[in-house]
C-alpha cells in the first residue's frame, strides 16, 4: 500500500531537520517544530511518513508520559530521551529526531478545570532550557560537560495556544499549522484505498460527499466495511468460542474476502458513521450530568435569560405601589419570594465567584423549597463567612470548590499509619454541600487528626457514587 505524503508537509518537516543539523554562520535555528491542527488529519502519521523515506530515526514521547505521581519524572524522561537520541547520532551516524506527540494534551491548560501542576511546569520549563542549550542537557543530580550533538525536536498537537507562550515563542519554536486542501485530502484517501479498485474519480466523488470530515474519517470507513464478515465469522463460529479459535488456535487464521468498495456501498456506510456523530453531538447529555460547572459552561449558556428587572417583570411579580390603605402613604411592598430571589442571587454570585457574573441562572434555583435538607451539618455560624484558612492550603481549597462546581457533595475520611497500608478509611462523619462548611470541616478534622492522613472525596447526590479521591494531608513522620 503506497500512501501519499503531502509535498507542503515533506517540505516543512525536511527543511526544520536538514537545518539543524547545518552549522549555518550567525544563524540561530530553532530547535523546536511545532506541528498543529484539526484533530485526525494524519499530523503524525505524515510525520512517520517523511522520517522514513528520509531515512530519520525517531525517538517518541507521547503526551500521557508528560504527568506522574512524581514530581520531576516526565521533565527527567524528557532529557533522557533527548541525550539518547543524541547518542544514536553519534554511534549510527544518521539522522535522528526527537518526538513528542499531543504535547498539548500533556503540557497545555484548556480551561479552568484542567489541573496546573509542578510537572506541566517542569516540561514547560524544561523544553525552553534545551530549546536554549540543544548542546548541554544534563539529567538531574548529574554533569557531564562533553557536548551533545544538536537533536531537532518536532512536536504535533492540537492547540498550541494552551501550551506556555514563552515556549512557543519564534526564537524556540517554528509553528507549522496542518490543514490539507482538497488535492491533499484525495491523495491521502486515494492512498488509503490504493489496493480496493477505487478509480481517482471516484475518490474525488467520496471526499466531495464528506467534505468536512477529517482523514480518519475515511481510514475508519474502510476499517467498517470489513464489519459484516467478521459479525458472521462470530455467528458461525459462537460468541462462546469465538476467543479460542482467534487467539492462540491450531488452525490458521481466518480469511475475509474482498468487501464491497463500490462508491454507493461506501457512502452508504460514511452515512451511517456521520449519523453516529451527530448523535453524539445532538444528546446534549452534559447539561444532564453537570449543571453547576465552571464560567462560560454550555449549560448556563442556554438557561441564561434577560434579568428581570421591573420594567419586564410579568404584571403578577412587579412591585406593588399602590398607597396603602391605612395611611395613605406610598410604601413599596415586595413579595417574599421575589426577595428570596434578590438575596439568594447575591449569595450565590459571593460563594461562586468562578461563574460567569453576567449570566442569570433560571428562576426556579432561587425558589424556596419545602422539602427537607437531605443532611443535617454542625456549622459554627460565627464563622461562615469565612473563606481563607491557614490551615488549608489553596491546592486543597481549590479542589474542594472544583467538586461543589460540579454539582458534588463531599466527604472526608482519616486514617492512622497502620491502617493506611490496608487502606482502611474511617468516614469524619460529615457530608458538607457548601465552600464555608467545607472549611470549617476541614480545620476541625485537621486539628483532630494532625497526626493522620486525610483525604476529601466527591459524593454524586443521586447515585451516591464516590469521585475523585485526594488526600489532603499526611503526618509528619
């Protein structure tokens, strides 16, 4: 199978190596190309593509090594990958690279809910010092003053906006945003069915059919057609059977014939997928699940709604000015649930101040309720307002406003030395459903179990699932 490789694409990726490994006068090459775009459009496959017909060795990195339980591992691998791609340069005598697949899923920061920790720091940090020093990586606690031979860095990604703007700066980082044309989309496609029949012409029919589908798209149409023999080699075999006539069997492997890759077939099947898409797209399931997230959230997008004030208030809510019988004066009443609303808004915006101030949650939150509080909490009054603790640190204190954005309750749990090692967790005996009573929850418990750990968890009010564990605090010794 002959696949295509976009001369826009070989062009960049060849001309980012070839310079740096030239010794051009007074010439400062980046080190670092960054590789973004639309998610599926083969950005490390035509990588993969280019290296080998350069005839590069690589070595890779993917985004999900780049976070650890420890802190400083990811921005150590980094340099390890990277001393040893520069030895293979040295010992093989060819071209090698280095490369990092979705550093923004790693290293990046989305939104406000996405966590910033010491290792994003340290890659971020990490990166910028061998942008600046290609020759003299050193690994922690280590030095070795030979000087390294120079290894091209190329990273692919989906936004490199997320990632650290100094970072990504001209003088580190050469940006190269992938999007094929149409002619790049038909050669890829045309590549992909290069073995099934399918004439030029009838590529160029299938790619104008889904013309805002991604490459992948069309790589996992040809993957679905081959659905229907496999479905009947289970049928016909049995579901109980199946994995032992598959894996590990003393008969040879099984043999499909040719599928069906006419283009009416085929778009039939594109059909079906773009439907599955839309239903994912269309269930709106979010909004369900998480109705209390962070500022700009879908949700509160599509509940938001003109405040009312007392020019559009319905004629039943406005306030009452007529003068009062009894003395004639003119005295504004207003009903107790229109304050309700008033006053429960302020609080809510005072508590909350991560939400979008401009929004308007619907009426119906700020109604009073008849029903009884699912959990009775001992709060100290005196000390509700209170937001700020010593005690507490602000990883511990943004967690706990992370799982009441969420719409969670939360429980705390402690546990001696002893028991720590079997992971025998005894419950504090309190469910808290609001920032201050966390607060003072969480003090209390402190000072009671200093010398224990703790560990905060969300509670889904309805399923009373667990979620998100996190220990907050370990003894001394």
């Amino acid at each position: 199978m002959s696949y295509y490789i976009s001369p826009r694409f070989l062009d960049k990726i060849a001309v980012h190596i070839t310079k740096n490994y030239l010794d051009l006068p007074g010439i400062r090459v980046p080190l670092i190309l960054g590789v973004h775009g639309r998610k599926g459009e083969g950005k490390s496959f035509q990588c993969e593509l280019v290296f080998e017909r350069m005839g590069v060795e690589v070595t890779h990195i993917s985004g999900g090594e780049l976070e650890s339980p420890d802190a400083g591992d990811p921005a150590r691998l980094i340099r390890l990958r990277y001393r040893e791609t520069a030895e293979l340069i040295r010992v093989r005598g060819k071209m090698c690279v280095l490369m990092i697949n979705d550093l923004d899923a790693g290293a990046g920061r989305f939104d406000e809910g996405t966590q910033y920790t010491v290792n994003t720091q340290l890659v971020n940090a990490t990166l910028m010092n061998i942008a600046d020093n290609p020759t003299d990586v050193q690994l922690p606690g280590s030095y070795d003053s030979t000087p390294l031979h120079r290894v091209p860095i190329i990273v692919t990604g989906n936004d490199f906006s997320t990632l650290y703007a100094p970072l990504i700066r001209d003088g580190r980082m050469e940006k190269f945003y992938w999007q094929p044309d149409r002619d790049d989309k038909v050669g890829i496609v045309e590549g992909i069915f290069s073995e099934d029949g399918l004439s030029r012409r009838q590529v160029e029919q299938l790619v104008d059919t889904y013309p805002n589908q991604s490459v992948d798209f069309f790589s996992a149409l040809r993957s679905r057609l081959y659905d229907e023999q496999i479905r009947d080699l289970i049928h016909n075999v049995g579901v109980d059977r199946i994995s032992s006539r598959v894996v590990n069997s003393a008969e040879k492997p099984p043999e499909f014939r040719k599928p069906n890759f006419s283009l009416s077939h085929l778009i039939e099947m594109g059909n079906f997928m773009v439907q599955e898409q839309q239903r994912v797209d269309n269930s709106g399931l979010v909004r369900e699940y998480n109705q209390a997230l962070l500022s700009g959230n879908k949700y509160f997008k599509e509940n938001a709604r003109e405040p009312q004030t007392e020019q559009n208030l319905p004629p039943t809510q406005k306030p009452n000015t007529a003068p009062s019988s009894s003395n004639g004066s003119e005295e504004k009443k207003q009903s107790p649930s229109s304050s309700l609303r008033q006053n429960s808004g302020a609080v809510w915006q005072s508590h909350n101040y991560y939400l979008n101030e401009n929004i308007h949650l619907p009426e119906t939150r700020y109604e009073p309720t008849k029903s009884v509080e699912p959990y009775k909490i001992n709060v100290d009054h005196s000390r509700h307002n209170e937001v700020i603790s010593d005690q507490i640190s602000l990883e511990t204190l943004e967690q706990v406003r992370h799982l009441l954005a969420q719409g969670y309750h939360i429980g705390i749990e402690h546990v001696d030395k002893r028991r720590f090692r079997i992971n025998s967790w005894q419950s504090c005996g309190q469910i808290i459903v609001g920032e201050s009573e966390a607060i003072v929850a969480l003090e209390t418990a402190l000072s009671q179990y200093e010398d224990e750990y703790l560990r905060i968890f969300g509670i889904e009010p309805n399923s009373k699932r667990r979620m998100m564990e996190t220990i907050i605090h370990r003894p001394n010794n």
